[in-house]
C-alpha cells in the first residue's frame, strides 16, 4: 500500500457517520500522515438526528472541515 500511495496526491477516505472517531483505520492514518485527505462520512440517513455534541466537539477540535 505505500507504494501505491507514494503515487496519489489526493485521498478519498469513506468513514462511517454514525461513529466518526471508532471508523477511522489506524493503519490508514500511519500510512497517510503526510497526504491531503478528503473524508467523507456515510450512512447519515442510519444515523440519529444529531451526533452527542462532546463527540463533534473532540472531532472539530482536530479535523479541519471544508
């Protein structure tokens, strides 16, 4: 795999909405520290209306948002 991403200068990491921080691959973030991401978050229509507000807290403070 990091052969692979030493050729691609954009990520596009799918993590599931309804658990942002438990859906993250730690392999993945080793491996891609040093790319441009884009994280896409899915199944929002599975998910309750709002995510607990101390979990899009801890989330914002180290994910910048577009």
């Amino acid at each position: 795999m990091k052969q692979l991403v030493s050729s691609v200068e954009l990520i596009i990491e799918c993590r599931d909405y309804r658990v942002p921080l438990s859906s993250r691959n730690p392999m993945f973030e080793e491996t891609l520290q040093e790319k441009e991401r884009l994280i896409v978050y899915t199944k929002k229509d599975l998910a309750a209306e709002e995510l607990d507000p101390k979990v899009c807290k801890s989330f914002l403070s180290s994910h910048p948002l577009l």
